[in-house]
C-alpha cells in the first residue's frame, strides 16, 4: 500500500460536461513564442500549425537567437518571404559588455536600426538579474541605471517590452513538503534557486523599479509577473503601473485553479492582459482555450509537475476574450495587421 508521490494520478471518476478545445473561439495573437530556427525554417509549414489553433499571428521574441546580428536579418528576411501578416519579430540584447564605454551608444544604436529593419519589440531574457554578469563578476541589475536609455528609447520608438525577471517564487524556497513546485524541482533541479545569493523579492523589485522609472515605455510583464497566486498582488501592480500589461504564458493552471478570482480579475484588467504560451507545443494550447472559453469542472493541466491540481473554466465573456485574444495585443505592438480580426 506504499505509493511515491509522482506515481500517483488516478483518473477522475467525476462525470460532468467536457469541451476539449482544439481551437480558439476568435483568431488570437500569441504574444510569447520563441522560434529559434526562424531563419532557416519552413514558416509555410508553421503557418499551417497555426491555422489549425485559430492562431492568425505568432510573436517570435527570439529574434536574435543567441545574439546574432545576422540570425534577425535572416529571420525578418524569412518572414518577409514567406508571410509578413502571421509573424511578428522581436529583437534581443546582450548586457554582458555594459562596462564598455561605448556599450550604451552602441545597443541604442542597434534597437534603432533593428526596429528599421523591421523588429516590433524588445524581449528581455531572465538572465537579466539572475545570471548575466558584468567585467567584475558582479550580478547586472535590471534596474541598472546604465540601462535605462534603452528603456526609454523603446518608448520613443514606440515598441513594448516583453520582459521576463525571475521564476516562480517557489523555485526560492526550500525544496521540501511545503513546496508547490516540488515535484517539477526534483525532476527538473536545474530550476533550483533555493542557494542563490540574490532573493526573488529583489529581483521582482527592479523590475518594478524601470517600470516606475520609466512611464513612456509599455512593458508586457511576461508569465504575470509571477504574481498569478495572487491576483490581488497584480491588482495592485496594474493600478500602480499604468504601462504595465501582462501575458498569461505558462501560467494558465494558477488561473484554471482560482475560476472565480480569476474570472473577476479577467474582467477588471481586460485591457491589460494578453495571450501568451511560451513553448511551442501545438497540442498544449488546448488547455488555455478550455480554461478561457468553457465552464468545465475539474479538468487536469497538461504537465502534472506544474500542476498536480485541477483547474476549471472561466467562462469569459467575449468582448473580453476578444481583447485577451487579439484587441489588447494589437494596441501595444506595432505593425500587426488587423485585418485579420473581427472588429
């Protein structure tokens, strides 16, 4: 009668209406994709994975891949080839150089001439504040002051952007019995942060701190700042920063879990939220149009280690999911076609 945790995952005997959705009820915008392979890829193909979802645009924040000047040029050169309507790019940036001199001169000059060739946006990875450091060895602070002419050049282009800081506050704390995240940390322990020398309140802090700082540029706050536990939290984040939007990618079972608060919260912010998924994994996306769109009851998330729970549908209303979907995205990013979307 002994069972390892993981082991266990009965089936629901619970027998209540299901709506497995393959695809979404209105054409969406995936604000949070990453397609490293864009230069070289056949988007044809990849256009078609996505007419099967509904999904009538596809956000690559991967642009640079892993830095290179030339995997953008190649990747906006593919989508211009292939279909500038479905694909929308976003640039990168490396701050590994900030000590340099010239660093700053040098990035804001690169954004320039990347938003001409046609980028939309700039992603921030989470090695910002976690991983990247400077010449001396010491941790770049998102809210380094050295920064912040990129952070207000994005607002005088005119482009979002899309920054992810830190994980999951869970992945800070101690990887016992009280832990959420256990078990996704003892599959996967690489995502440990439990010993790391620099908290995730500080982290988040900086966040803050450019988001404050700089009231000209839009951020889209990527997985829900990590506050999609707690929404009340998030609802203080959104009044407090008025150019701050979000994206539920990865983060669709802390929703699915909450249907009642999180309809609510939905509703209230629905200017300020956009779709996201992150991973490109076409079957996935299921989850997140179940959990939108119907009231289903009871339902698993598709990992079970980020989610051992059940979730149920929020049933929102459509002029809300419309702005989740597509209205919200096409405010804030530039140059996407609208056209391809109901008024």
């Amino acid at each position: 009668m002994k069972m390892d945790f993981e082991e266990y995952d009965p089936p629901s005997s619970l027998v209540v209406p299901e709506h497995k959705l393959t695809r979404a009820k209105f054409p969406f915008i995936d604000v949070h994709n990453h397609q490293f392979s864009m230069p070289t890829q056949d988007l044809h193909a990849l256009a078609k994975e996505m007419d099967a979802l509904n999904m009538a645009v596809m956000v690559n924040l991967s642009g640079r891949g892993r830095g290179s000047t030339e995997h953008l040029d190649k990747s906006l050169e593919n989508v211009k080839k292939t279909n500038p309507k479905r694909f929308i790019v976003f640039t990168n940036m490396d701050f590994a150089a900030i000590d340099d001199p010239e660093w700053q001169s040098r990035m804001v000059k690169q954004l320039e001439d990347d938003v001409k060739k046609g980028a939309n946006g700039l992603k921030i990875y989470k090695s910002l504040g976690m991983f990247t450091n400077d010449s001396k060895g010491n941790r770049i602070k998102i809210d380094d002051p050295r920064i912040d002419p990129i952070w207000a050049k994005c607002g005088e282009l005119g482009i979002p952007v899309l920054i992810h800081a830190a994980d999951p506050k869970q992945f800070w704390q101690p990887i016992d019995k009280n832990n959420e995240r256990w078990l996704e940390l003892k599959l996967h322990p690489g995502r440990r942060h439990d010993t790391d020398p620099v908290s995730w309140e500080t982290i988040i802090a900086e966040q803050h701190n450019i988001f404050k700082k700089h009231p000209k540029t839009k951020f889209i706050n990527a997985h829900m700042g990590w506050y999609g536990s707690d929404l009340q939290k998030l609802g203080e984040l959104m009044e407090k920063f008025p150019n701050m939007y979000t994206e539920i990618g990865a983060v669709i079972a802390e929703l699915g879990r909450q249907p009642r608060a999180a309809r609510a919260f939905l509703i209230k912010y629905q200017d300020r939220v956009m779709f996201g998924k992150d991973s490109w994994v076409p079957d996935e996306y299921e989850t997140y149009f179940r959990v939108l769109e119907t009231a289903d009851e009871y339902f698993p998330y598709h990992k079970r280690y980020h989610a051992f729970w059940r979730m149920y549908g929020l049933e929102l209303p459509d002029d809300v999911l419309k702005k989740i979907y597509y209205k919200n995205a096409l405010k804030v990013i530039p140059n996407i076609d609208a056209s391809q979307f109901p008024k």
